[in-house]
C-alpha cells in the first residue's frame, strides 16, 4: 500500500509539473497535440498505480518523452506554417461576408443548430446578423456581426465616457479583502459608508465590488438564499 | 526557446537513459543466457551451475526491476527455484522442464528490457 501511495503522489506531480510545462490553456482550448498528449498522460499516470506489476519507469519514460515530443512540436509550428498547418490545420470560414458556406459546414461536420448555438454565446442571435463566422483551430467559433447591428462606440457619438477600470471583490461573503481594497485605491470608511448607505452590515454582504472610479455593487444575502442588489458610488479620499 | 531547450535536453537525456538500460538488459540478458547454456543438460553436478546463474540474477535484477514489470522477474526467480529444486531431487523429467522454463524467462525479460534490435 505504501508503494501505491508513493507511486500515486509521484505521478501526481509530474503529471502538475507536465501540465503546467504544456501551458495554461483550458481543455476547450487545446490544439490537436496537446489533446492527444493529455487524453495519452492520463493513461499512461494509471498503470503504475493501477498495478503494481508495472514499473514506474514504464510511465516515466513515455510521459516525459510525450511531453518533451509536444513543447518542441509547439515550439517548431511557431517556426513554421507549414508544419502548423499540417498538425494543427487551418481557420475555416464558415459565414464570409454574410452568406454561410454549407459546403465549409458540412467538411467540419458542423450541424446549423450547433453552428446558432456557438454564435448565440457569441452574442449574435440571428444568423443574418452575423458577417463573419470563423471555425478556429482549437474548435471554437468566433463571430463577427454586421457592423449595422453592432453598438456605435461612445468616441463615434461623441458621448462622453467614462473609464471605469476594473470591477474588484471587495467583500466575499462578508470577509474584505484587503489586498483588494489596497488595489482599489479606497479607504474602509467609504466601504463602511456605502454599506450603512445600503441599510446592512458587512457580514450580511455575500458580494461587493468596486470599479476604479468608485462605482459599487454590494450583493445583498437574504433569507431564503436570495440575493438583492445596491449600487451606488464611493467617496473618495478619507482612510486609505 | 527555454522551455524548447529544456525539452530537448529532456528528450535526449530520455532517449540517453532509455538506450542505457537496453544494453545494460541486453548484456545481463545475455551473459545469464550463457551461464543457462553451461548448465548441464542432466542434473547430475548443476547445482553448483545453477547457484552461478542464481548469483548472476541476483546481482542484475534489482537494476532490471526498474525496466521490467515485476511479473517477469518473479518468473525467472521462479524458475530458477524450479531448476535448483529439480536438480538436487534428480528429477530429470522436471529438470528439463523447467530449465527451457528459465530460458524462456530470460528470453522474455532481454525481450521486454532490452533491445528491439538485438538478437535472441
């Protein structure tokens, strides 16, 4: 038992440590290879522990020969296109120009309904109302709606806006965090403001975030599990 | 380029090791092969060519036990017993069984450790 102990938390980390070298992309992400590679590792980490028969060095090798084989594959596609292409294939245009390309649909065995499902996460909801439909090499579609249905930006219409920066978490169920308070720039006193602004106490906050000009959200928990909202916006200035 | 470096140094360093313990499977592969050959093929007078194979093994398996799956090792120490079981009762029907059962075992482990590429 001590020898599966062992061999599981070996194998355990330098499966971390392989995964880690491949890269941080998410497995809806991962090219063709780096698919293989993680689908071959699995397989390969559970022999060992699975039966103690099997020397580790029988994981050993393959794992770190698949993983040496993959970051130098990686690194020779960023030097050549052609061997890009070759392993990890080509964009298919799916929707150019507005007209859909059944033909592209059909070599990528893509259905119609999958095809409006991946462009509704995309924000376009109507198919007439995307231009561009992009069949990337990781899988994922991206899409490019017609610019008349696209929102004007602020610059075109001479509206004012306001940068806004980044939304923090100030307040995580009833906890602050103070390493974000630091980064957002405001004191407690205007955290303990805008809470007595929104008639609770702080550990009856299940959320409150901030954005850099002051604008906040404080998420409210009620009985029952629901949750109310509050906006509002901080002061400046005070305790830092 | 570091983590391309490192992964070639990797892969050789593999590939390095991986060669390594083939020959070394390969060489005690084969001189314990030799030894089983100058086993006689009666058991009158093997035992003390049988006790040279078994010190022979015992001093290879624990680094093969690193490259071959513990199945096989247990099998030749198995047939090794067998062998020297037979040798010293004088059964020479089991004698010869299970001296082709040793060979065989060896046979087994330079195939399973050593290299694709070297004969026997």
């Amino acid at each position: 038992m001590v020898t599966v102990f062992l061999r599981t938390v070996f194998i355990f980390f330098l499966l971390i440590v392989s995964m880690r070298i491949m890269g941080k992309r998410q497995v809806g992400e991962l090219q063709i290879s780096e698919l293989v590679v993680t689908f071959m590792l699995s397989e390969l980490a559970v022999l060992p522990i699975a039966d103690r028969a099997v020397p580790v060095s029988h994981a050993l090798v393959p794992i770190l020969t698949l993983l040496s084989a993959e970051v130098i594959l990686s690194f020779l596609e960023t030097k050549s296109n052609k061997l890009k292409k070759l392993l990890g294939g080509e964009p298919a245009t799916l929707i150019r120009k507005g007209r859909l390309d059944a033909g592209e649909l059909a070599r990528h065995r893509i259905e119609l309904e999958e095809l409006l499902a991946e462009m509704r996460l995309c924000g376009v909801f109507d198919i007439a109302d995307a231009e561009y439909a992009i069949l990337e090499e990781n899988g994922r579609i991206s899409v490019k709606p017609k610019a008349s249905k696209v929102p004007a930006p602020a610059e075109d219409t001479g509206i004012a806006a306001e940068e806004r920066g980044v939304a923090r978490a100030l307040i995580v169920d009833g906890e602050l965090n103070e390493k974000t308070l630091r980064a957002s720039g405001f004191g407690k006193d205007a955290i303990g403001d805008a809470i007595a602004e929104s008639g609770t106490v702080q550990k009856a906050v299940f959320l409150m975030t901030a954005d850099d000009a002051g604008n906040y959200s404080i998420y409210i928990k009620e009985e029952g599990g629901s949750v109310s909202p509050f906006s509002g916006r901080l002061k400046k200035g005070g305790d830092k | 380029m570091k983590a391309f470096i490192a992964s070639l140094a990797v892969l050789l360093a593999v590939a390095a090791a991986v060669t390594v313990s083939a020959v070394y499977a390969d060489r005690s592969a084969g001189e314990l092969l030799d030894l089983i050959e100058s086993i006689p093929e009666t058991p009158d007078g093997a035992v003390n060519s049988i006790g040279a194979v078994r010190k022979k093994w015992e001093g290879a398996k624990g680094v093969l036990a690193l490259f071959v799956s513990r199945t096989e090792s247990d099998r030749t120490d198995a047939a090794i017993s067998a062998v020297l079981a037979a040798a010293k009762a004088g059964d020479r029907g089991g004698y010869a069984v299970a001296l082709s059962a040793l060979r065989d075992s060896v046979l087994s482990l330079r195939r399973g450790a050593g290299s694709p590429f070297a004969s026997g």
